[in-house]
C-alpha cells in the first residue's frame, strides 16, 4: 500500500556506496536532495524507510555484491511493505529493466545521470504502487548532442555529512569519459565526457571552503583531460582551474584524480610544481606494462610513453610520488606480457598501486572482440605476484622517511587504533603528507583539519608512524 510521505516527521535513509570517488560523490548529493525531502541517515538498515545502493560495474564482483545484499533484505520488504528499495548509479544505468527482473522487489532504478530525480522517483513509485526506471541513453542512441543532455549535471547541492570527514570533499570537474578502452564499461554507463565551466566549480569550491573543507580532491574519470570553452572561444585547462582554486581562503590543499597518461601536459606538471597547496601526487594508471596489451586495451600509449611521461613528471615536479592501476589477465595476456607489467612496475616505483583482475564486461569492445583467455588461477596468482613487488617497493621508499620530518593534514582520528574496541593508548590521527603519504601517529583530536609537523619512526608498505616534532601541538602556522 502506498503510504502518505508528507504526513511524516521524518524518514529514515540508508545509502550504500561501492566503487569510485565519483560515486561517493554522488552520493553526497543524493543524500542532499532527500535531506530536502524529509529524509535523515540512519546506518541501521532495519529501521530505514528507503534503503539505497549506489553501485558500481567496472567489475563482476561489485555487482555480485549488490545482487547479494538486495537478496538479503527480500524479507524486510515483506515485513514493511512501505520500505522503499533502490538501485542508483552505474549498474542501474549498464542492467536497466533486468534488475527489476531479478530483484522485483527493487522500486527504483535510476543511473548516473538521472540522480537528480530520486526524491520525485521514490514518491512515483510509492504513488503509483509501481516500480520507476530513469537511465540515460545509450552511446549510440543519437547524436553526441542528445545523448550528453541525457547525462544531467546536477550542481552543488552539498551534504556535509556523508563527506569522507568534514574537512575533506570531492568536487567534480568533469563527466564521463570518451577514452573508450576497450575493457572499460565507464563511456557506456557515465556518458560523453563532459567538463564543467570553470566559474561553477570556483564557486562550489568557495561554498565548500566556507562550510570548513581544507581539502577538496578534483575528481573525472579522466581529470587531467579537463577541457572548458566559453562562448568568447577561451579554453580552460587543469591548470588554470588549479591556479583560481588556489586563490581561494581557506583551502589548504587541492588534489586531483584520476589522470590519462596521454594528457599529462606540461603545463599542468607545472601547476603542480608552482601551486604550494596543490597534493605533489598523481594517480596516472599505466594499465599494463606490454605494448600489446596496451594496443589490445586501446590505450593509445606505448610503454616508452609511459616511462618517458613518467620520467617528465619527475623531473618537473621533485618530491612527488605517483600511483597506478593495473588489470592482469587481460584477453591473450601471456607470461612473456606479463613479466613485462611486472618489470614496469618494478622500474616505476610507484607509492602505490590498485591491481585488478580483468573481469569481462558485457557491452564493452573488449568482452565482444577477443576471449577472456586468461584462467581466474593464472589471474589471481599474477594479482598477487604483483602485490607482492608493489609492497616491497613501497615499504622500501616508505623507510625512507624513518628520521625524517614530514609535514601532514591532519584528517582526524585513524580509524585503526582510536576506534578499536580496547584500545586504550592515547589517542592515534591520521593525516596525509603532500606526497599522500599516510602518517599515524599520536595527538588531540582538535588537530583535525590543521597542518601538524610529524618525526616519522617507523614505517609500513601503507603507513608512516611517528609522533608530533617541535613547538606546541606539531601546529605548523
Ligand atoms: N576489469 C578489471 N579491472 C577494470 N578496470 C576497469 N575496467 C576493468 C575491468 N573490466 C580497472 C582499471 C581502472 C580501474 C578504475 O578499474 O584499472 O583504472
Ligand atoms: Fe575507463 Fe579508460 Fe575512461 Fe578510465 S580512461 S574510465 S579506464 S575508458
């Protein structure tokens, strides 16, 4: 039965996050319009009125997960019949109508370009006792045009409350992706590439500043591509968005992720050299280290590219650290190829790195030109094998800083020793070097947000541990 939503106080909203920062994002600002809407969060999922994943599709396993989770809360359903179930983000957009199909119990499936509906999409479909389907269209359903207005931007409305911590926030520069590679499912399910005009992410980075964030991290699924034209024909690139960021009171430090190897401008590097608050630290994934690979996986780089890239960024900027992705198991990724990733790993000594297992992805070009060859073993042993040099390698260059001093934005509280049941040690925050460099270490809960000078005495392959160095508090001005 549909139940009268104006009539009560308040109700109760569950949210479920996997994947990317984009999705965090998102998630930011769906809980913002149901804030509007008369909702409140609640982390116990037996008291929620409306129980909401925002999910993820680069992987299999992602969505295995959030098949599970709607399997298991079947039953609450059936207990409260006005609970109101919903599947948002990058698997609503990629599996539509099949959702309702496997999950009946589902209200609402609403992609990532649809967001902005989801308080009027929950009310329809209690209404209308029927469940509500928005997704965008597909890439070639039209021309450019028509389905890049398909994919909403929905504008800064902001909920502190689901940030990361409350003075950390995501800003997104841009939209979607036009890379097309060829494993990837990203172009289809978030939409052309689109970049925000400059004027509205100063000024959201302004409203962010003002509401306490010291850090925002710039997020697009291909950052350092960002591209603005205004009508008088000027283009703003990453670096010119940088340098406006960087005017702004308050901000103490700016990052940006994800980056395109092939778009590491020389202009941006110098950016990040030049502009103090900007994070000395770019996610830029090599992928593979194979140039057959690389060309299978549409990458439009060779390995003497990348280095050659990686080598530049180096030389621009001293101090920094850079990070990678990697996929093993790509379709015809033999030993020989993968030794060849193992070496450019080896020789990158990248801070860290996140390595996938490929996982075929219906609808992309990979999934439908060649076959997903490489057997689960083979791919979970090369996933380890290069886990294993990574750790060394970033515990090595992580000693490194044993009898250093390192200066830190404190984040707040680590959530590993403070929150532990039992610990009863002072109390231990966590904060990040400009490097992102992670630093734990002993200090009052009021440094949360500032700047702190920290001696680092021990280290892990993850973590730099140490204690506050010099005058009151470690406070740097
Ligand atoms: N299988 C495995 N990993 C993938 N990624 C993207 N698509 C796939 C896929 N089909 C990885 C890439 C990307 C990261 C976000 O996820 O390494 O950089
Ligand atoms: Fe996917 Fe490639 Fe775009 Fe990254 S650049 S989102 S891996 S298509």
């Amino acid at each position: 039965m549909a139940d009268d939503t104006t009539a009560q106080p308040s109700k109760k909203l569950y949210i479920e996050t996997v994947g990317c920062q984009m999705n965090v994002l998102d998630s930011e600002l769906v809980v913002a319009r149901l804030r509007d809407d008369g909702y409140e969060l609640t982390d116990d999922i037996d008291q929620a009125d409306a129980i909401l994943y925002n999910t993820c599709s680069v992987r299999q396993h992602a969505e295995d997960k959030i098949y599970s989770a709607l399997g298991r809360i079947k039953n609450l359903k059936r207990e409260k019949p006005g609970l109101s179930i919903g599947v948002l983000g990058c698997m609503a957009q990629k599996d539509q109508g099949s959702i309702l199909k496997r999950a009946p119990h589902v209200d609402v499936v609403i992609g990532p370009g649809q967001l902005g509906r989801v308080p009027e999409l929950l009310s329809k479909a209690r209404a209308e006792e029927k469940p509500q389907l928005a997704v965008s269209l597909a890439r070639n359903a039209g021309s450019r045009d028509r389905v890049t207005s398909s994919f909403d931007s929905y504008d800064a409305d902001r909920e502190p409350a689901v940030r990361p911590s409350p003075h950390q926030a995501y800003l997104r520069v841009m939209m979607g992706c036009d890379k097309f590679c060829t494993y990837c499912i990203v172009p289809s399910v978030r939409g052309p590439e689109q970049s925000r005009p400059p004027d509205a992410i100063v000024a959201e980075a302004r409203l962010l500043a003002l509401q306490g964030v010291k850090e925002i991290t710039l997020v697009g699924q291909t950052v350092n591509s960002y591209k603005h034209k205004t009508p008088d024909g000027r283009v703003a690139r990453l670096s010119d968005l940088l340098a406006r960021l960087h005017d702004i009171d308050g901000l103490v430090r700016i990052k940006f992720i994800t980056s395109f190897p092939n778009d590491m401008t020389d202009d941006l590097l110098q950016a990040v050299r030049d502009l103090p608050k900007v994070s000395r630290y770019i996610h830029v994934p090599a992928q593979s280290g194979c140039d057959d690979v690389l060309k299978r996986m549409k990458r439009m780089y060779t390995v003497a590219f990348y280095e050659e890239m990686l080598a530049r960024l180096r030389e621009t900027i001293p101090g920094s650290s850079v990070s990678s992705d990697f996929i093993v198991g790509f379709c015809g990724e033999t030993d020989e190829s993968f030794e060849k990733t193992a070496r450019l790993l080896e020789r990158s000594r990248f801070k860290n790195s996140f390595i996938f297992k490929y996982s075929a992805r219906t609808g992309t070009k990979a999934d439908s030109l060649f076959p997903d060859d490489v057997p689960d073993e083979v791919k979970r042993r090369r996933n380890h094998i290069l886990l294993d040099l990574q750790t060394a390698i970033s515990l090595e260059d992580n000693r490194a800083f044993i009898g250093r001093e390192v200066e830190v934005l404190v984040e707040g509280p680590s959530r590993s020793t403070t929150r532990k049941e039992g610990w009863d040690g002072p109390d231990q925050l966590v904060g990040r070097t400009t490097c992102d460099r992670i630093a734990v270490f002993p200090g009052p809960e009021s440094l949360a947000g500032e700047m702190a000078r920290v001696r680092i005495e021990q280290a892990s392959a993850v973590t730099l541990f140490g204690g506050l160095a010099g005058g009151a508090n470690g406070r740097t001005a």
